[in-house]
C-alpha cells in the first residue's frame, strides 16, 4: 500500500493543471494507464477560447457558450469561466507557454464554429494540446511523482461508504497495488472509444465515469454526445481529426460534385454549431454520398495546419487537389461525474475534472474550444480549494487505517468473478454508432439497451475486479459507460444539442430545458461534506 496527499488519476490538461497548482508541501502522486501523452489533450488541434482581443468581451464568449449548449448551461458557471480564461491565457503566456503571434507580437486568433468573434488562441498552429501539455510536463515539481501503464480500476471507500479514501490499480508487471490518500481525482478523460467512428485516443473509454458509478456518485446528462462533423474517412475508417479551425479559415462542406451543403441548413452555414453540422453530413452519409471538405480557399495550408497536413499524407489524401473526405464521429461527452465548479462529487474525498466531469458548463453541446479552457479553469479551482481547505498530510495518516476497514468489508464481499459474458468490443462500439449514435429513436434505443440488459450491468457492479486484466477491465468500464449513455438518451423525449431523437425532434423547453437525467448507484449512505449546490442548479 502506498500513501499520498492527493491520488490524480489521469494526465490531460486538468490533470496537469492541478498537479502544477498543487501546494509543494503536498505529496502528489499521477496515475495514468497508458503514458502522460497518450490522452485526447495531447491530439487536441484546436485551440482554448477566451476573450482576448479588444472588440471581444467575456460576457460575448458567456452568449455564445449559452447558445452552442442549448441554453443547458449553467449560467453563473459559463460566465465565472469566460471571465477567468482572458486571466488563465495571461499566466501561461507569463510562465512561458508561447501562443502563436504575429509580426507586431499580438495574439493570432481564431474563428470557429458557433462564436460570434475570433478568439481561439492557438500554439503551433494545430498542435495546441501537444504544445501545452508538454509546458505543463516540465512544470511538475519534486513533489509529484508520476506511475505510467498503471490502469486504476476500483474506487476504495470507507467502511460506511462516506467517503473515498483510495483506489486499486494494476501495475505494468501486473501485480495490484493499494493507493491510498485523502483526495482523489478523477481526471481520465472522455468516452469516444464507446462508438465505431471517433476522433478520441484509444485510451477514452469512459474510466472515470465507470468507476465514479461502481463507486456510487452521482453522473449528469450522459446523453448528451459531441459528434464532431469532420473526420478524416479513408477507406470505410476514420483516421483523425479536421480541426473546426479549417473551416474556421474558409473550408466549406461539398459534395462530390461541389454541392455546398449548409448554405440552406443554418445562418452560420458551415460554422453553425457542431451538432448542426454533424447531423447534416450523416444524413449525407447514410445515403451514401460522401462529404468533402473544400481547402482550395485556404492559403498556406500545409504551413497553418502541418498537423493536419501530415495526417493526410500519411493515408493518401492529395491536399494539393483541395478535397479531404470526411464523416462525422463521437468527440466528446458533455455529461460526466457530477460536480462543482471545484471539482467535488457528490462522494466526499472524491473529485473529477476534465472531460471525466460534468460541472454545467458545456450544456447540451460544448462550444469549441473550451475544453482545454474548462480543464484549466477546473484543476485550478480545485488546486485552489485543497491548498486552502485541507491540511492534507495530517489528515492523511487517518486513512491508512480507513483502508483495512475497507478491506474487511471486501473479504466479506460475494466473490462475483469475471465469466466472459461482455460484449464483444467491436459489437458494443458498432451497435452504439448505429443505435445510441448521430440519429435516435426510440425504437433503435430500447432495441440497444435490450441488447445492453443480456449482459447483466448489476453483476459487473458487484463483480470483484482484481484478477481481470486490463484489456478485460477496458471493455467493463465500456459496457458500463454505454449502458449510461443509452438508458439516458432513451429518458431524454426531446432533441438539444448532442442529443437528436428523430422521433422528438425539437426542444421541449416546457418540460426539459435545463433538467439534468441523474445516474446514481444506491449504495453509498450520506455523508456531511461540503458541496455547491448552488453551482449545479438545474
């Protein structure tokens, strides 16, 4: 068993964020089960959004961040943020992270879809997540250590199941070891891995929602699913992302014969919000007719966008002929471990940021740009709040006895084992595209969370999980967070953002504007700690 002041279970931007923030009087241990760069943080081409330029106003980035969520939002959350990005740009710029900038040393900034201005800043071009979180790697201190292929798969709690205390991870040599701390965060990103066509890394596979849920917290608005309109599709597979800024820069969506498809669809034609965008080439798509990005008005492409550039080179695609094929796919998830804008759950001693959260921020749809943003705005809110709060290593010393309590509670446990009786990987992420994908209907949901039920979710949230390796550990933690997301999308009688149902098409706003569908185990007793309300009003 190893003891620490705070357990970081994650290494993308909110993780890294905290990790700097944290006091260096504090003992702060990452996890990551593949290495620090292997996240969705790190291929992020796209920028952060704040409003930097003096024709921008945080309270114009507030409006567009309301709009693009589908007035899902949590206003005060939304506008704290804006207001804190211009402040979050300023530091990092201070602290040495360079953004890209003209002649004359101002900011180059971006436009993108759904914003009102251009204030996408951007580093390197289209490696803007490569660049910062290699800042945010040499900026770790002494006092955080860092364990890779180290994949956590079970929360521990206390013996009354108050409050968390730890967790279970396997080791690279495939041993299990005990971590035990007063804080834990939860930062491991998305679940795009879940559907058949993604822009995701392979290592989002829905972790920290599927844990936060054996565990007993609280998730929010699991149904609410960014399809990103532009994937490179090359023969019948996706290959990476075609950052929103190339349209952003003037790229339109065609058709083969030239054929501009969002002219007629929205006022913003191809920088209208990303759903928009996304459900229109899918309609395209299953059609069989396949949908172009026009590059040809774009000047200097291969320089603006080397990233981007190169990935087409890689799979074949003349960029010199101006048309890269593309199909939307899952990108990220608005819903997530419930949370304040700390990052505290509903579990005391547990905290989730990044992807893995749902704060109210990102509403039905999340506006581009501000995930990098949001991880930032998070982790240092919550570095904030342990530096200020907590006397981490006093209390620290408690907990060791905490966790053999929870051992005995363990030893007593049924011994549900591992049986094989998963769905297939492949199955699960195709029938989530066909089914709990782009386009819902009820009869195709209630079809897939049937097929969902065959594999009995309440044995996998009592199984013992020490003895599965972590290929096993991937597909339960999948299966868990597929289930989630389809039993919400089949609540949720309403089209808003993310969520499209055929057969509802419009917005209820009587009914559920604002009305979080809220996923919780029933086995974890109250306990009193702190946590904003207040911050999550729906």
């Amino acid at each position: 068993m190893k003891q620490s002041d705070v357990i970081i279970v994650g290494s993308g931007i909110a993780a890294l964020q905290l990790a700097n923030k944290l006091s260096k009087d504090l003992n702060v241990i990452i996890l990551t089960k593949r290495e620090m760069t292997a996240g969705n943080s790190y291929l992020a081409q796209g920028g952060v959004a704040a409003a930097v330029s003096t024709s921008d106003d945080p309270y114009f980035h507030y409006l567009d961040t309301m709009e693009a969520g589908a007035h899902h939002s949590n206003p005060e959350a939304v506008l704290e943020m804006t207001k804190k990005a211009p402040q979050l740009i300023k530091g990092l710029w201070q602290s040495g992270c360079r953004f890209d900038e003209d002649d004359n040393g101002e900011l180059i900034l971006g436009m993108e879809g759904a914003h009102s201005e251009k204030r996408i800043v951007h580093s390197g071009g289209d490696a803007t997540g490569k660049h910062m979180v290699d800042f945010l790697l040499m900026g770790l201190n002494a006092n955080v250590s860092v364990q890779q292929s180290t994949f956590v798969y079970e929360l521990i709690l206390n013996s009354d199941e108050t409050r968390c205390t730890g967790v279970k991870a396997k080791l690279p040599d495939g041993t299990n070891e005990v971590y035990c701390a007063p804080h834990v965060v939860l930062a491991t990103g998305g679940c795009g891995q879940v559907f058949a066509l993604t822009s995701n890394a392979e290592t989002a596979t829905g972790d920290g929602m599927a844990l936060a849920y054996r565990a007993g917290a609280e998730l929010a608005d699991m149904e609410f699913i960014q399809f990103h309109p532009t994937l490179l599709y090359v023969d019948g597979k996706t290959k990476g992302l075609i950052s929103e800024a190339v349209r952003g820069e003037g790229a339109v969506l065609v058709t083969a014969e030239g054929k501009r498809i969002m002219d007629e669809i929205h006022p913003l034609k191809d920088l209208a919000p990303r759903h928009i965008v996304s459900q229109t080439i899918y309609d395209y798509s299953r059609r069989g007719i396949q949908i172009y990005l026009d590059i040809a008005n774009i000047q200097d492409f291969n320089s603006r966008f080397p990233t981007i550039s190169m990935l087409c080179t890689q799979h074949g695609i003349d960029i010199g002929k101006g048309l890269i094929p593309v199909v939307p796919g899952s990108h990220f998830i608005m819903g997530g471990v419930k949370t304040d804008l700390h990052g505290r759950t509903s579990i005391p001693g547990l905290y989730a940021i990044g992807e893995t959260a749902c704060t109210g921020i990102h509403g039905a749809n999340r506006l581009a740009s501000n995930s990098l943003l949001e991880g930032m705005f998070v982790g240092e809110n919550l570095a904030e709040w342990i530096n200020s709060h907590q006397d981490a290593k006093k209390e620290a010393v408690s907990f060791i006895g905490l966790h053999h309590q929870t051992a005995k509670r363990d030893a007593n446990m049924n011994q549900i084992v591992f049986n094989g009786e998963l769905p297939d990987m492949d199955s699960l992420k195709q029938t989530m595209m066909d089914r709990t994908g782009i386009v819902r209907t009820k009869e195709l949901l209630i079809l897939q969370n049937e097929w969902l039920d065959r594999f009995n979710l309440r044995q996998w949230l009592e199984a013992r999980l020490d003895h599965l390796e972590p290929s096993e550990l991937n597909r339960l933690f999948m299966y868990i967070t597929a289930t989630l997301i389809t039993q919400s999308a089949l609540e949720r009688t309403e089209s808003r953002g993310g969520h499209y149902r055929k057969d509802f098409p419009h917005e209820d706003n009587a009914n559920w504007m604002k009305k979080q569908i809220i996923h919780q185990r029933k086995n974890v007793k109250d306990g009193k700690h702190e946590f904003n309300q207040t911050a999550l009003a729906t």
